[in-house]
C-alpha cells in the first residue's frame, strides 16, 4: 500500500489532532486500521440515522445526498469547492467514489508527499466545518478553509524544523542531558504541557529506536491553574496516542513529581490524581510500558509541540 512498497511520509487526521510521522508499511497497516475504525465512528447524520436518532439521513449542507463521512469529505459540493480550489491533480477526479480506503490509495499512489499531507490537514478541516455548521450556524468559505490548512501545515514543518536542528542519530541534546533512544522494540512518547494566559498547550512526540518521528500531536485545551495536573493532562493525552497506534512505549516527561506520582503505590490525592490513577491503571494492563522521568534537555520538541499548541488557531 505505502508507496515503493517500503514506507512513506504521511500525515492523519483524526477529531482535534493531526499526526505527521513516517511509518513503516506495519505501523502504516495499524493506522490504516484505526482510520477505518474512525470512518465508522464518525457521527454523520447516515450513522445517526442508521441509530433512529435523527429524523432523515440528508446533508445539512447541500440537502441533497446522504450524509456519510465520505459525503462530507468528498462528494458534498461545498468539498468539491476545496478541492478544485486546493490541488489541481485531483480536479478531475470523479466525486462518485464512496470508499474511502480506496480513494486513500489513490492519493497515496497519485499524490507527492506534501499535496498528501494538504489533503489530510483539508480533511480534517472539512469535518470540523461541516460541525460549526451544524452546532454553531457558521460556515467557512473555501479560500478560508485551504488557508488555515496551509498555516497548519507551515506549523507542523517549522516544529520538524526545530527537531532536527538538534537532533543527531540516537541523542537530542548534548552531555546527560539528551534525548536517549527507547531500548529495543519501544517507541518512545516524550509529553510536555505549555500553561499560557488564555490556554493551555499539550505536546507529544513519539519517536523511534532510531529517533524518527513517528507522530506528533498538538492539543489545545482550556487553561488550568496547576503546572502539575496540566503535566499530567499531557501524559494522559501521549498515553492514550499511544494506545490507539498500539505502540510498545516508554513514556517520558520532565514533570518529576508527577512521574513519581505514577510511580508510586500510593494513591495520589493531588489536583490531577484522578488522571493520575488512571494512567496506573492503564500501565497495570500494559506492564511493559514505562513512565519515567527525563530533564528539559531531552524533552526539546515535546515542549516546543506544546509551545505550538498555544499558537494553533481554534477552527
Ligand atoms: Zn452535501
């Protein structure tokens, strides 16, 4: 499936995250699985409809066709708008297909690495304005949407930019404080939090043995009072990414209190303990993954992601 049959730089969208990495044709089969799997979650109005919880199966939008994720993404009119105004290699192309895994293939065989990455980041754009639409009466005009895709796209490959400034083969950073390669068979997700005034920002980075990126995600969230829990929001959101990709992980932050916090036997009483019981309990079914503590030196593009997050633009 991935092009050249070996591996492929990609890029996935999935709710309110983006995920930009290289992936092995194994690891790509696992995300493949896990679009699939999100396609069928997707709370279109067929599905709705599929549950009786909506009275017909129609696009809000266009009012015309059925209302599938492939609909909005695709064959709806105001998506063919996007299209045709954003890459010229898939203006002709037919709205007719109704798969999505096969249109995935075709723009994987048809497109280059970056026109790849624009129709995803467009995706993921097409969904959330077919949601403000529907919950907040708002609609984006399609110039609008293609320039938030490309200022999504700038950020990530400027935040690219910063890792491999400093990155060498195996260690980030220099001395003991560096980042260190997972041991064999582990990915390894580096967290950071970033509290700003109006928001708070969460980063993640999940690397391979050879220090690749494999993924890494932006949130923005509301702000908290707490250096701690938000730390702890961070961890939460790596280990669940982690889960999803069905990633082997070492989990590492520059949070020490909060990583012993883990650690520990003891129950934690803290602002953020709940969550932090709740990654213990995730880690008691998962008993290779660890949670260990790293210093700011080797948790760079975590927290420069988490910088980042701040600077994202609500859609
Ligand atoms: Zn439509």
């Amino acid at each position: 499936m991935a092009r050249g049959g070996t591996r492929l730089n990609h890029l996935l969208f999935a709710y309110d995250r983006v995920l930009f990495g290289k992936a092995k044709s194994e690891e790509w089969k696992k995300l493949m699985d896990m679009l699939k799997v999100y396609e069928r979650a997707l709370a279109t109005k067929k599905n709705l409809w599929k549950r009786k919880a909506v009275e017909n199966a129609s696009c809000p939008i266009c009012g015309f066709e059925e209302e599938t994720a492939m609909h909005v993404m695709w064959q709806c009119p105001a998506a063919r708008d996007i299209w045709i105004g954003s890459i010229q290699v898939i203006q002709k192309w037919s709205s007719v297909e109704d798969n999505f895994l096969i249109l995935w293939e075709k723009l994987i065989d048809k497109l280059t690495d970056k026109e790849l990455e624009l129709v995803a980041v467009l995706m993921r754009l097409l969904w959330l304005r077919r949601n403000s639409f529907i919950f907040e009466e708002k609609f984006k005009d399609p110039d609008s949407v293609i320039r938030s895709a490309r200022a999504v796209i700038e950020d990530f490959q400027e935040a690219r930019i910063d890792e491999s400034k400093i990155k060498s083969p195996v260690t980030i950073g220099s001395g003991s404080q560096r980042w260190i390669k997972p041991t064999q068979g582990f990915i390894k997700a580096n967290w950071d939090a970033s509290l700003g005034t109006q928001n708070l920002g969460l980063g993640i980075v999940l690397r391979n043995g050879i220090g690749e990126v494999l993924a890494c995600a932006c949130y923005k969230k509301p702000p908290v009072s707490d250096s701690t829990l938000a730390e702890t929001m961070a961890l939460w959101q790596a280990v669940e990414l982690s889960n999803e990709l069905g990633f082997r992980v070492i989990l590492e932050g520059d949070a020490q209190v909060m990583v012993q916090a883990i650690n520990s036997e003891d129950e934690d009483f803290s602002l953020g303990g709940h969550i932090v019981e709740d990654v213990k309990v995730v880690l008691r079914e998962r008993r290779a993954w660890k949670v260990q503590f790293t210093r700011r030196e080797g948790n760079g593009v975590a927290n420069s992601l988490a910088k980042k997050a701040l600077l994202v633009e609500h859609d």
